[in-house]
C-alpha cells in the first residue's frame, strides 16, 4: 500500500510540474497575459480538485485501497 500511495503522489506531483512548465508555451502560442496565465492555471486547478472529490466519494463508497489501485491502473 505504501507503494501505491507514493506512486500516487509523485503522479500528483509530476501532474502539477507538467501545467507549470507549459505555462510558457501557452502563453507564447496564446499570446496570454500574466492574468491570463493565472485563469489558466486556477481553471485547471479547479477541474483537479472536482476529479480528486469525486474520487474521495467514490473511494468511500467503494472501499479506499480498491479505488485507488484502480486509479493507477
């Protein structure tokens, strides 16, 4: 279970890593503000925490170490 559990947080990790360094790229195909930016960044870390809370209601629903070992796969 450890495992799964720091398999699941460096793919949070690394998810996050991953919107930050195209930030940039965006900006530069886009032509977006530093304001711009921000909407891009806050609307995708909203999407985020909608998918992980419903993960967490389907993880109570289902069983916790079942729901996340079928998220990984």
């Amino acid at each position: 279970m450890l495992v799964a559990v720091g398999i699941s947080t460096f793919l949070t990790s690394l998810d996050n890593t991953v919107i930050n360094v195209a930030l940039p790229s965006v900006a530069g195909t886009l032509g977006a503000s530093l304001s711009g930016l921000e909407w891009v960044s806050a609307s995708y870390l909203l999407g985020f925490g909608a998918v992980l809370m419903v993960g967490g209601a389907v993880a109570d629903r289902f069983g916790r170490r079942r729901t996340l070992l079928v998220g990984l796969v």
